[in-house]
C-alpha cells in the first residue's frame, strides 16, 4: 500500500461521504472512488459500505483506518523531525483552557531537567487525540473518557469528579448535589463535535470550545457536565454542582505506541511525578 493511497481512504472513512473527502484532499470525486476501489481489490475485501443515501466502515475497514492513521502518523513524525534535526524538540498537544496548572507544572519541571528539549505547545478545541494520530505532536495530556486512547500507549495521571455547569439562575443550580439522570435528558444539554466534525442529534447547543460553552451557560443556552478542574476561574453567573454518579474523569498522558524518543520518554518520566 502507498501513502497516498492511505491518505485518501483516511479522508473518506473520517467524512463517510465522497464528495467532502475529495473537497478535502483537493482532488477529483471519479480518482478518489477509483483509488478505493483499487485498494480494496488488492486487500480483497469490503472497505466501506455504499448506499445511494450514505457510506459506512465494514469491520475490515475500521481495522484499517486505526493502522492507516498510525503508519501516516508515523510517518509525519518522522518528516517532521528529520526536518528539525538540528532543532530537537517535542510537540505535546492539550486541550485549549484544560489541565492548565499540571501544564505548568509539567512543563517546569520538564525544563529542569538534564538534556531537555524545546517543547512546543498544540492547543486543540476537541479531539485532543488525533494529532498523535496524524504525527502534528510527539505526546498529548487526555481526559478519558472524552479523549479516545484507543491506538496509544498511555500513564494514567490522576482522577477527578465530575459537576454540572449551569447558569446560576437555572432551576438546578441550587442543589447541593445532582445525579446523571437530572442532567442528561436536559434539552440545554451541550453537544460536542464527533471526531468527523459532525454533531450527533438532538436539542442542545452545538460547541466547539470553552470560551462558547461557557458564554451560552451564562446566557442560559446551555449546560454542561466537566472535571472539577473547570471549577477554577469559572465565570461570574456560573455555578458548579458535583453529580456523584457521573463516571471519574482520567487525566492521561498519552504517546503513539511507535515512538523511540528519549525526549518523549523522559517527559512522560516527569509527568508520572504527579500521578
């Protein structure tokens, strides 16, 4: 199999839907579904399942997308740090507004030790994982369960409750203490983008970030169930109430299974610090 070849089935297994997938490689819709069909011709099976209405994974084809994802990361990591060999460094990937004081701490700690690199930080809005995934960073921190480790190695870091974000003039805002089932059927529920970008149904806010979400639970568009963590800085007109049976939220520190740096290694050696 080529790359390119790789490349192109990513996009469409991501987008499920042909037309999008070739806006995005910036090719031809008719080179695109010849290339896929070669590919599945030479595998010998079923990649994708076609309907006039919609394009779904086979079994087969979920198998490939999650090695396909970690041979082109691979790869991209190894185009990137061949190009800034004389520039060691890490690229570690964390959630915009999330984990910002073990950031801190992890990164000073980090700095202080003997033959460290430059690290660069990657501030994603959602789907913390999938730059591991496309080789743009070496390391991420991930919340499981809403970051998906599926694919990677990873050292758990430490567990924290779960509370509901809600204006403070919301009928639940008072409460001392609330369950998943005062929650989840709220028609201000916020919903969160799927890894393909799309949103699942329902009556709730679509977000995309922190600084949103939390404007429209001000507004009283919306409310949300995060980690303690949030409960730091929150805004004004923001209450926090715990739901004791929403699942703990894991903070990770998460790497491709591929990866032989040292630096890579060492940084994880540090973060296990705070475990």
């Amino acid at each position: 199999m080529e790359t390119r070849e790789l490349r192109y089935f990513v996009a469409v297994a991501e987008e499920l839907h042909f037309g999008r997938a070739a806006d995005r490689l910036g090719i031809a819709q008719p080179p695109l579904s010849r290339t896929i069909a070669q590919l599945e011709h030479r595998l010998g099976v079923a990649l994708l399942t076609r309907t006039s209405r919609k394009v779904s994974l086979t079994e087969a084809g979920a198998v490939l997308l999650a090695e396909a994802r970690s041979i082109l990361g691979a790869v991209a990591a190894a185009e990137r740090r061949t190009r800034n060999v004389d520039r060691p460094s890490l690229v570690l990937a964390a959630k915009a507004g999330g984990s910002s004081e073990l950031l801190a701490k992890l990164l000073d700690a980090y700095a202080a030790e003997p033959g460290a690199v430059a690290v660069d930080l990657l501030l994603c809005q959602a789907h913390t994982a999938q730059p591991l995934l496309d080789g743009r960073a070496d390391v991420a921190i991930l919340h499981e369960p809403f970051d998906s480790t599926a694919g990677l190695d990873v050292e758990p870091l430490h567990a924290e409750s779960q509370f509901a974000i809600l204006s403070s003039s919301h009928p639940l805002a008072g409460a001392t203490q609330l369950r998943m089932a005062d929650v989840v059927d709220l028609p201000e529920l916020a919903r969160w983008p799927e890894p393909d970008g799309t949103y699942l149904p329902g009556p709730g806010v679509e977000v995309h970030d922190l600084t949103q979400l939390f404007q429209m639970i001000a507004l009283g568009r919306a409310v949300a169930v995060m980690p303690e963590v949030v409960r730091t800085g929150l805004l004004e007109g923001l209450v926090a109430v715990p739901v004791v049976d929403a699942p703990k939220v894991t903070t990770v520190i998460a790497w491709p299974p591929h990866s032989r740096s040292r630096a890579v290694a060492d940084l994880v050696r540090v973060a296990m610090r705070f475990s």
